[in-house]
C-alpha cells in the first residue's frame, strides 16, 4: 500500500491514501463483527441442552439434593423415600392391600380378648326366657313348668331360687311329673310332705353355673360321665353318648336334657324330661 502512494502523483497519493483508510477501517468492523459472532456462537454452545435431555418448556429433572438434606418434592413426583402412587414402598402395602398380619376394622388389638358374641336365649314351652330374670322367674313364665312351679313354693324354696346363686337347675317338664307313680305328686305337695318335697326338689339343683359345653368338657375327661354333688348331698350321674345328655340319680332312674343352657340372671337350667330321686325312707 505504501509503495502504490510513494509511486503515484500527489494528488493520486491521496486518494489512495483515504481509500486504504477506509479499508483499514472496514477490516477493522468485519473483525470485531467476527469476533462478536465467535463469542455469541460460543455462548450459545454453552447453554445448548445436552443429549438426552428435555426440549425447552418440559419439566427439568430436579437435581439430586445434597447429602443429608431433603428437598420439597416436585408436584407429582413423590420425594426420595416415599412411594409413588400406586407403588407400594418397601414394607408399605399398596392402597387396598391390608399390611401382613394387620387387624381388621373393628376387631381387638393382639393380646386383648373379642367380646362375647351374644346369643338368643332358648325358649321353654314356647314362652322367652329373659337372662336378666331369675330361675323362679322365669319359669313360673314357662307354661310347660308350672308343676315344677307349684312345687318349688310348696316346699318353700321360692326365694331359695330367686337368690344371687348362681344354680344350675335340671328342671322337670310337667310331662316328666305324669311319668311318677299315680297319686305321687299330690302326695309330696301335702304340707306335711314338705321336707320330702324339698329334698326332692334340691337334688334336682348343683351349685354353680354349669353349662351343656362344661358337662361335655368334664364327661370327656372322665370317660364319658360325669358325677355331680347336688344341693341335697347325693351324687348325680351326667352320661353324654350320641349327643344326648343322660342323668341317672342313685336309684338308676334315667332322664334326658330337652332343651339346654337356657341362661338366667343367677345361674342356668336345663329342661329335662324325667323326674330324678334321691333316696327316701
């Protein structure tokens, strides 16, 4: 350039003199052009999203949190430790799926015993019998009993049954009382009978509440029978074969268990069709 000055004339030197200028000028722009292109191309280099990763506007894959610190979850993503919906954690049974060994709704808690299921007492002659009533109650309110009845107040033992107990009574049908000797049963109603009336009354009793479940638990444990002491004093054979419930009192008269286990405020009777004997004079 400087040379083509130096040869021209004057006037031409400095034409080609502003001419270079310019030209050194326009290099000049075209290189800070460039270099601006380079930075901004660089630029946009470094923030170009990686392969793999989301196009712009998706949801960014939250960043791991740092050790031993826990992160908000993002809104529909369970956070580290807690299952997804749907997806049960490990020992965390699935929505619907009760947990191993977990309790029912409403059942007790392990070591704590279920409430008694109730039950409906058994009917006697058709009549109900009420378990918060007592023996003499209820059975003066069983038309099927009202021999036993009359008896039970002629020899004075109508409060006896209405007492706290508890008793268990083997209580004869009226049926069972046809079954005696003719003329027996006015016989033992006569005031002067009474003490026999009574001992024959309270050998049908044995103290405490046994049910049909606990005769057949002991007559089981006892080869088949069971021998009761009775309010009287005198033992009454229990005999359980075939599903029938036998008594034999000392004389070797047998009767049998109608209707059992009908529950009472102090104690339980079990309806039986045949009169039992103690030894009399």
């Amino acid at each position: 350039m400087l040379s083509r000055i130096y040869a021209a004339p004057p006037q031409r030197a400095a034409i080609i003199f502003t001419e270079s200028l310019m030209t050194l000028k326009n290099s000049f722009y075209a290189t800070a052009m460039v270099s601006a292109l380079a930075i901004g191309t660089a630029a946009i280099a470094q923030t170009a999203t990686p392969p793999g990763a989301p196009a712009t506007g998706m949801q960014q894959a939250p960043t791991a949190p740092a050790t031993g610190t826990q992160t908000a979850p993002t809104q529909g993503t369970p956070a580290q430790g807690t299952p997804a919906q749907g997806t049960p954690a490990q020992g965390t049974p699935m929505q619907g799926t009760p947990a191993q060994s977990a309790p029912n709704a409403g059942a007790p808690a392990a070591g704590t015993p279920a409430a008694p299921t109730a039950t409906t007492n058994p009917t006697v002659g058709g009549a109900a019998m009420d378990a918060t009533k007592t023996i003499a109650d209820n059975a003066a309110a069983a038309p099927n009993l009202s021999t036993l009845v009359s008896a039970v107040k002629a020899a004075g033992l109508a409060t006896t049954l209405s007492g706290t107990g508890p008793f268990t009574v083997f209580a004869p049908t009226n049926d069972a009382f046809t079954r005696l000797a003719p003329g027996t049963v006015d016989t033992l109603m006569k005031p002067a009978n009474k003490a026999t009336l009574a001992k024959v009354l309270t050998y049908h009793v044995v103290p405490g509440t046994i049910t049909l479940a606990d005769l057949q638990q002991r007559a089981t444990a006892g080869g088949g029978k069971v021998v009761l002491t009775t309010v009287e004093g005198e033992p009454l054979t229990i005999e359980i074969a075939n599903g029938a419930v036998a008594l034999t009192d000392v004389n070797g008269n047998k009767s049998y268990v109608e209707t059992p286990d009908v529950r009472q405020s102090n104690g339980v009777v079990h309806v039986v069709n045949g009169v039992i004997l103690p030894k009399l004079n």
